[in-house]
C-alpha cells in the first residue's frame, strides 16, 4: 500500500477515509484486529455497544479495549504520515492558508515535520526563532511538490514523559520505546536493562513483518483466485438456470405428453372393452333367446296337447315331445352375464404417484467438487459375476456433492492393460457406481478423473479373483476372544443382517458384521454338540444341540436361555428351522426323519419316516409349502410339503454337476432355488425349485462344509468345521 501512495500524488481517498463516519481520520487508532477508525468515532461506539469485549464495525471481529479504553489504543502513525503528506501536496498548491496565522499573501511556502503543519514564510521564520522549536525540521515548498519524497512528512514520535524527547532508543528489557532522556533516568543500561538504538531493533521487527507478509502472500493469491472462481460461478449461474429451465420444462412436457397418451389409450380401451361387452351381452342374449323360444315353443305345444289333445294325440306325441324337452334342457345354456360394467384400475393412486412423482427430480446447488476429497471403495471382485467400485465426490468440507457426469471418467483395464467394459451411473448425491463383469481373473487397474484430475488413489488396483476364492473370511483358530471361532456349524442371518454362527469348539454364539467380519457380540450355549442355529420372528435365536442335555434351546437377543424344548419323541436334533407363525421343524438323526412342532414344542407330525436315511440340514419354502433336507449318508436331497407328503428326491452319489458328496447345509434364494454344499469335497451347487441342477457356484478347498446362509449382500455363507472360520462367497 506505502508503493501505491509513495508513486502517485492522487492516491485513493479511502486510505484517509473512517468507515464510520465517513470523514478524514481526526486521531486514527487502530483496533487489534488492524482496522483504523477516528478515535472519537471509536468512543461513540464503544459507548453505544456498552460491552465488552467490543466489536470492530468493519469486521464484526470481538477485541478487547486496554486499560484506559479507546484513549489506549496506539495511534495510526501511518495513516497520519498519509493524512500530512496530502495536506502537504495540498499546501503546495496556491491559495492555501497558513495553519498558523490563517493568512499570508503568498500563500504555505514550508511544512514542519514535527507540528505537522503549514507555514507561511513569517511562520516558518518566526517557528525557528522559538527557543523550543528551533530543531523542528521544516521541508520547503520544493520538496513538498515532489511526488515520492515521504520520509520528509513522517511525523516524530517524542516521549510521552519527557514531550521534547524524540523517542530514539528501544528499551528490549521493558519492551518500549525511550527517549534520550530515559536511558539516563529510567531505563538506564544495566543487569535491568538492555537499551539499544531504535534503528537496530526496527530493522528485526521489520524482518518480522516481511516474514509475515510472505505468510501471507500465498494466502492472499488463494483468496484472490477463490474470488475470481466465485465470479466465474456467478457467470455461470444465469447459463445453468436457463439449462435447468430447460431440462426440466422439456422433461415435464414429455411426462403430460406421455400422460395424455396414455389417457387417450386408456379411453380407446375403455370405448373398446365396452364395444366387446356389448358384441359379447348381445351373443348371450340371442343365444337365450334362441333358447327361450324354442322352450316357449315346446311348453306351448304341451300345454296344447294337455289340453286340446284326444288321448290318441297324447300318446302319440309324448314321446317325441319328451325327446325335444329332453334335449332343451339338456343343453347347458350360460344365465349368467359373461361380461359385466367397465371398470378403470389404478394401479397407484394419485396420492402416492404424487409422492413418487416428487421423487422423481429434484433441483440441487452445486457445491464444488474438492477432487482432494473425492475418494474410491474398491469391492472384492470374483470373475464371472457384476462387481461394482464405488465413487465419491466430496467438496471441501468431505460433504458428498452433485457432480455432472460427463466430468468423471473411470477407465478400467486388465492385466494386458486392454480397457474392460464398465458402466458409470449415480446411485446417490455424491454417490456413483462403476459397474464391470471380468472374464478373467489378475490384476486390473482402475483410473478415475474427477474434471480431468486424479481421485485420491487413483490409479487404485483390483485383484479379480475366482469363484473359489472366499470375499471374506471371517473369523480363525486361536484369534482373539472375539474373533477365535472354533468348530462352526451352523450359520444363519439375524433380524439385523448381521451372520450367527453357532460352534461346537466352544458352545458359543457368534455374531459378526456381515461386511467386515468383526465380531459384534457373542454368547455362551447350553448341551453338549451345538449344531445348528436360526432366528423367529421376534429376532429370538433357536439353537440344536444333540450330545448329552440335547433339545432345542431359544436364547434372547441378548443371549439370555428363555426356553428349552425337549419332546419325547426327539433323540438327536440337527438341523432347525423356524416358520413364521412359531412352529418349528427339526431334523432327527437318530430318528431318521423331520419333526414338525408347536410353537410350544409338542409334536404336530413326523415327516419323511422310512424315506431318511440321515437328515442333516433343512431349509422351508413357506410360500410353496415346501420343506428341504439333505440326506448326508444317502447323498440326496428330499422334499415334503408341510403335510408330511413326499413331493422328490433327487441327487445321488458322484463329483459331477447335480451329484453330491455327503450333503450338508442347504439354503434357498428369494426364487426358490435350493442351494446345497457337499460336506467332503466342498462343491456348492444350486438347484431349481424342482430338483433340476442349475449352476456350481464354487467348490471349497478342503471341504468340511457344513451350514450355509444367504447375506443381504448377495453372497453365501458357509461353516468351515476344520477350517475354523466363516466364508463368503460370490452368488449374485
């Protein structure tokens, strides 16, 4: 700012100007905050803000006034430097009066430095003959007509305990400013004080501004630069409002026109339908009239004959008449109309379709995007199925923002480097999701650009792995006391989507997060042998055991023992399964079939009796009426219907597509496929409803397979005995 005054006399009026009232500073003291303002301006302030801490009027900012209020606060001695070298330029010009006598024929011939006035000749010459102001420094008129010489209207300093004393020293003890006088009296040099020249000290605090204003320098460019961004925004605005305008009249136009089609067809199917109604009413109605008349006819001439007839006419025509009559009312006539009124069926009220309709669009202001915020989530990829990276675009705050998607680009290649084909699209605000289905298996490369930069990560690398390899193992042998999993069995999905598994190892329940792995609570069971494991309605957990103290046992969220059931009939139970209304179905070894149960656990029936041979695992189809379970030692999977009727059988003993190898745990998708792995070579194969095989989806290294569950995520969950863990793998 000194640069901009010292180089043009017509410097801007604002650097003289208080915001407050309006006028050239009188007094200028400048807040903490750096903000300068009148000091009388400052006293009306304080005085009708009547607090504090004050706040600057420029600002808003809160300081704290000294001791002795505004009358503390330093003065702005450059802005009276400036305030003097206006005033000179000024008096340098003709017509202008002397401070002093306020006259002067020729006019301000001189400017003290240290009264900071004008002077006119007799002035000037009178000023120096004043004993105390004979070494006052007086600039004459030809300097002050110069356009860069300011160091001679810096107005000096003096003491404020000796007013003679230009202040000159620096005491670095005190940390003020001293004049001469001072060094002698008060601040004389010593073990109390370290006096030194002010030049000295000045050229350090100088250095120390200079640092500053390079700290500030970057700054001030950011500041700078974020302000030309905000302009061009701006700009934009009107451009983006008009294509938004657009868009959204373009879009709503195509949404009346496709109603109003759609309302056209729906009255041509109206008049149409009611077209056929009325061919089909008239058919129906001359086919009985057509009827009618013939029976008129036929009642007529009996009623004739009964009574006109000779009884030779009566016998004679009896028969025949009988035959016809016969054959009338032998002819199935439909009395019923065929087809009754018209009627107009919504499939969605106007209500909800306004609800839905809101749904549809929306309008957003776009924050802009930090690319620096912008993060990618990479999924476990399985080759052969649509696996997704997930995008999201943040602004600088790390809050998820709109970004136009033809300002993204994510490229995917392979281990050759060759792009794979992938499919951008939105899921969310801020949320988008790069879909893409490998055909082979390695190392893939995925670049996104968010408005041609790189996301942070970005190149990130995929490995794409086969169908064998688990997404996710949870859980091992020896890990910590929440994560150790020892002999799993049985697996089910609890009422949060979360994976339970029971383990015979330590007769323990389990709960894991179905995404991470990490265990989420955990539970002691009852009985020797848990084995399998399921959830009612109320979230409740159902648990087999079937060694010594064996039955079925219910046990709280919580893992509190609520329940225990243990029928007569029951010897030695594995696999479970809870219907929705309570009942529960139980698969017997020792008894060789499945025992349907009260919610109370008396027994209904006994199902598949003489058609087992060693029941392990069941899965319910509740909406086919259906009930699955594998045969372990006859290497089949049969169903019945809830009845106790045997619906099939099918599989049999092999390592080819549909044959299995000690069937274990089974479990069914959301279309009544049957999924079903082998328990000794790992094979995790889906069926069709009706027994058909259908796919392999993976084949378990080291076997020992036994219960599985579907995910919410669309994986399967399989209890690994030996291998001590839970696996997921890739199913849709």
């Amino acid at each position: 700012m000194a640069g901009k005054v010292e180089g043009s006399v017509d410097f801007d009026e604002q650097f003289l100007t208080c915001p407050v009232c309006m006028l050239h500073f009188r007094d200028p003291r400048v807040l903490p905050c750096l903000h300068t303002f009148c000091k009388e301006c400052l006293q009306r302030w304080t005085m009708k803000q009547q607090q504090q801490p004050l706040e600057c009027p420029t600002c808003r900012t809160q300081v704290s006034l000294p001791d002795q209020g505004v009358d503390g606060l330093r003065g702005n001695f450059y802005v009276n430097n400036l305030l003097d070298f206006a005033a000179a330029k000024k008096g340098a010009q003709p017509g202008v009066a002397c401070h002093v006598c306020e006259g002067g024929q020729d006019g301000v011939k001189s400017w003290c430095a240290d009264c900071a006035v004008l002077l006119c000749e007799s002035c000037a010459k009178m000023h120096l003959r004043i004993p105390a102001l004979n070494d006052h420094e007086i600039v004459p008129q030809e300097a002050m007509k110069t356009k860069d010489d300011m160091e001679k209207f810096r107005r000096k300093k003096h003491c404020r305990k000796h007013r003679n004393q230009e202040l000159a020293f620096y005491c670095k003890s005190c940390e003020t400013l001293i004049c001469t006088a001072c060094t002698v009296i008060d601040h004389r040099p010593g073990k109390d004080h370290n006096t030194v020249e002010i030049s000295s000290v000045a050229q350090t605090k100088k250095e120390s501004l200079e640092s500053l204003m390079e700290q500030l320098t970057p700054r001030l460019k950011g500041i700078h630069e974020a302000l030309q961004e905000i302009d061009k925004e701006k700009a934009k605005l009107p451009i983006s409002r008009e294509k938004a305008t657009n868009e959204a009249t373009t879009y709503f136009r195509h949404l009346v026109d496709l109603v109003k089609i759609q309302e056209a067809e729906t009255l041509a199917q109206i008049d149409t339908t009611c077209e056929k109604i009325t061919k089909s009413l008239d058919t129906q109605k001359s086919e009985l009239e057509f009827d009618e008349t013939g029976m008129k006819n036929a009642y007529e001439f009996c009623k004739q004959a009964v009574e006109h007839g000779s009884d030779v006419h009566i016998v004679e025509v009896e028969g025949q008449v009988q035959k016809r009559v016969e054959d009338l009312l032998a002819k199935r006539t439909d009395m019923t109309p065929r087809l009754g009124e018209v009627d107009f069926v919504k499939s969605t009220n106007v209500t909800h379709f306004e609800k839905q309709l809101t749904k549809l669009v929306g309008v957003v202001a776009k924050r802009m995007v930090d690319v620096s915020k912008c993060t990618v989530v990479v999924k476990p990829a399985v080759v052969g199925f649509a696996n997704v990276c997930l995008l999201h675009t943040n602004d600088k705050n790390g809050q998820p923002c709109h970004v136009r998607c033809e300002d993204i680009t994510a490229n995917l290649k392979d281990s050759l480097g060759k792009l794979v084909q992938s499919q951008l699209e939105q899921t969310g605000e801020g949320t988008w999701e790069t879909s893409y289905m490998p055909h082979d298996i390695g190392k893939y490369v995925l670049e996104v650009e968010v408005k041609s930069q790189h996301v942070a990560g970005s190149p990130v690398g995929i490995t794409v792995q086969s169908r064998d390899t688990p997404v996710l193992k949870i859980g091992r042998e020896g890990g910590t006391s929440t994560s150790e999993v020892i002999k799993p069995v049985g697996v089910v999905v609890d009422k949060d989507g979360n994976v339970a598994v029971v383990q015979q190892g330590n007769k323990r329940v389990r709960v894991f997060d179905v995404n991470k792995g990490n265990c989420l609570k955990s539970f002691s069971v009852e009985g020797v042998g848990p084995f399998d494991i399921d959830v009612d309605s109320n979230g409740r957990f159902l648990v087999t055991s079937w060694g010594e103290g064996y039955g079925i046992r219910c046990y709280s969220q919580e893992g509190k023992l609520l329940n225990t059931f243990k029928p007569s009939c029951m010897t030695c139970p594995y696999g479970v399964a809870v219907l929705e209304d309570g009942r529960i179905i139980v698969a017997d070894k020792y008894q060789k079939s499945c025992l349907l149960l009260k919610p109370d656990g008396s027994l209904i029936r006994e199902i598949g009796k003489g058609l087992l041979q060693c029941p392990f695992f069941i899965a319910v189809d509740e909406s086919r009426g259906l009930l699955y379970v594998t045969d372990n030692s006859a290497h089949a999977v049969s169903a019945f219907d809830l009845t106790g009727n045997h619906k099939f059988t099918f599989g049999k003993q092999g390592h080819s597509d549909g044959e299995f190898q000690s069937p274990s745990g089974v479990a069914l998708d959301q279309s009544g496929n049957i999924i079903v792995v082998n328990c000794k070579d790992g094979r995790l194969q889906v069926f069709r409803p009706d027994g058909t095989f259908k796919q392999k989806i993976a084949t378990i290294q080291g076997g020992d397979s036994y219960g599985v569950t579907l995910t919410p995520d669309g994986c399967i969950a399989v209890a690994r005995l030996y291998g001590h863990c839970v696996e997921k793998y890739r199913y849709n």
